[in-house]
C-alpha cells in the first residue's frame, strides 16, 4: 500500500492523472507502479542487446555487400501508464528494435553507408512504431558503437571458389580414370586379336595337312620341257 501511495504522490507532484484505483490496479498486475511513475517522468535507457539478458554485448548485422557489422544500441523510454497494464515488456522492445536494427543495416547496400550515417539507422526503426502494445513509449534510438565484423561475403565467395575447384578437379579426375579405363580396354581387344590371329596362322598348317590326307591337296612338279 505504501508504495502505491508513494506512487499517487510522486504522480501528482509531476502533474500525472493518476488515481488510487488505477494505482493499485497496477499493483496488483505485479508491475512496481512507483517505479512506473519515476520512469515516466524520468526516462530511463535500455541496453539493446542488454548483456544481462541475452550474454550478448553487441547486435550482429549483414550489409547487402558482405560486411558484419557489429552494433551497440540505447533505447530511451518512458512508461506508457495507460498500457502498463497488460503491455508488452522490456523485453519486447529489445527484441523489437533488435530485429529492426538487423533488419535495416541488412537493407542497407554496403557497410560503409551505415558508417557514415548511423543516425539513418536510428531514424528508420524509430519511424517504425516499435512501442504498440508495450508498457513504454519511446523517446529516442541512439547507435552507441558499431564496429566492423568479418567480411562474411568474401568468405562465402573465397568457401565457394574452393568448392567449385574441388568440383573441377573430381571431374578431371573422372575423365582421366574413364581414359585410364579406354585405354586399358583397347589395349585389352588389341590383345585379344592378336591372340585370335595367332590362333587362326596356327590352324593354317593342320587344315593343309588334312586335305592332304584327304587328297584334297596334291604336289605338283615343275614341267619338263
């Protein structure tokens, strides 16, 4: 009760349409509403990606020409009493302008764009609406690093270069089996012939012999004159 009173005071000192039903409606939704109110006057500012949360101390983003780049970013709110209850998260303003952040920087045609011009970043997502149906309101998007990652597109490209010579030289290597194999079957018929011609110059003399037995072959003489 307390706290909800403290709330109710610190409200109408900042000049907040906030009442006891309303005050103690958040409460009971489990949202700290003294917290809420000093948020609303006071914005505060949001890690994205919060480390605490995700582990993660930077967003990671592909322009169209390959470059990582590697951002930290602060989102400003103030809490949107009138949707703390039943709002989405901080959470979801996190994942939201992360993915928006992704999003944009992958829409972006080089690197060196988003270099020059971070604020273009910032004004894009912020254009986007990214606080419908949360409990805050955002005030502002700042890009607080950004850094150059690896050069995914050339490794990708360099990845793909190698396989493709992998693939040439498999086919090299196929067709200099498969002439291997020609070879060696030629080689193979041309013994085979010479075998079967052998065998042929071999029976020759046996069919001359049998005819000769047979009378079928005789001898003649030189004619003397």
């Amino acid at each position: 009760v307390m706290n909800v009173i403290q709330a109710i005071i610190a409200a109408h000192r900042a000049g907040i349409d906030l009442d006891f039903d309303r005050a103690a409606a958040i409460d009971l939704a489990g949202r700290d509403v003294l917290d809420a109110v000093r948020t609303s006057v006071h914005p505060k500012v949001i890690d994205c990606p919060d480390p605490r949360r995700s582990g993660k101390a930077t967003l990671s983003a592909i322009a169209k020409d390959g470059v990582e780049l590697r951002v930290r970013t602060r989102v400003t709110v103030r809490t949107n009493l009138e949707q703390l209850i039943g709002g989405a998260t901080e959470e979801t303003i996190i994942a939201r302008v992360g993915e928006s952040i992704i999003s944009s920087i992958g829409s972006s045609e080089n690197h060196q764009a988003v270099l020059e011009n971070p604020d273009m970043i910032s004004r894009t997502v912020l254009r986007r609406g990214l606080d419908a149906e949360t409990a805050f309101q955002i005030v502002s998007i700042d890009i607080a690093d950004i850094d150059v990652g690896d050069n995914i597109g050339a490794r990708l490209r360099a990845d793909q270069a190698e396989a493709d010579v992998r693939v040439a030289r498999a086919f090299a290597e196929q067709r200099r089996a498969e002439a291997i194999a020609t070879e060696q079957e030629n080689r193979a018929r041309v013994a085979e012939n010479r075998a079967l011609l052998i065998l042929a110059e071999a029976e020759v003399p046996r069919a001359m012999a049998m005819a000769f037995q047979k009378g079928q072959l005789g001898t003649s003489s030189p004619a003397v004159n």
